[in-house]
C-alpha cells in the first residue's frame, strides 16, 4: 500500500523531451555513457541533472543576455545628442575607445 501512495506523490512524466543518444567514443560535441556516468558520481547529481547542468552552462556561455540592439545611431541621432548637450560644459565623445 505504501507503494501506490509514494507513486501518487511522483510528478507526472514530462509529455515532452528528447532523446539523448551518448556518442562511441568522447568528442568535443558529445560523450560516451561512460563519461555522464563518471560525471554524475563526481558531481553527486543523476546522469538527467548533468545534462541540464550542461545545457544550462552552454546556454550562459552561448546566448546574449541582453536583448539586441538595433545597431550603431545614425546621424540624425547623433544630431540631436549634440543638440541637447548645455553649451560650454561638456563635450560629447564619439567613441568609447
């Protein structure tokens, strides 16, 4: 009977996901089971953590973390930062290096 109330209290499987096929040998893009298992015991985590551990690392290294400008301003912009600058007290640099 204590079986089927720890089963109740499990999440429900994912209705989505993918499938992981571990490579034969240990490339820059990929690994053996071998090496995920090697990491998982290293780590303390399931073989499932250490993927999430690893696409979440490759996401932080990857993607932007702020969202894409449109570019360098134009001049019409640049115009009108010169036009609101106070006459005699600064002057405003064209570039940051």
């Amino acid at each position: 009977m204590a079986t089927r109330r720890t089963a109740a209290r499990r999440k429900p499987a994912a209705t989505e996901g993918i499938l992981l096929r571990y490579r034969d040998k240990d490339t820059p893009y990929g690994v053996t089971r071998g090496t995920a298992i090697r990491l998982a015991a290293s780590l303390g985590l399931s073989e499932t953590q250490v993927v999430h551990v690893a696409l979440a690392s490759l996401a932080r290294q990857t993607l932007p973390r702020y969202q894409v400008d449109e570019g360098p301003l134009t001049q019409a912009q640049m115009d009108a930062i010169d036009r609101l600058q106070p006459p005699g007290r600064m002057k405003a640099g064209k570039r940051l290096f």
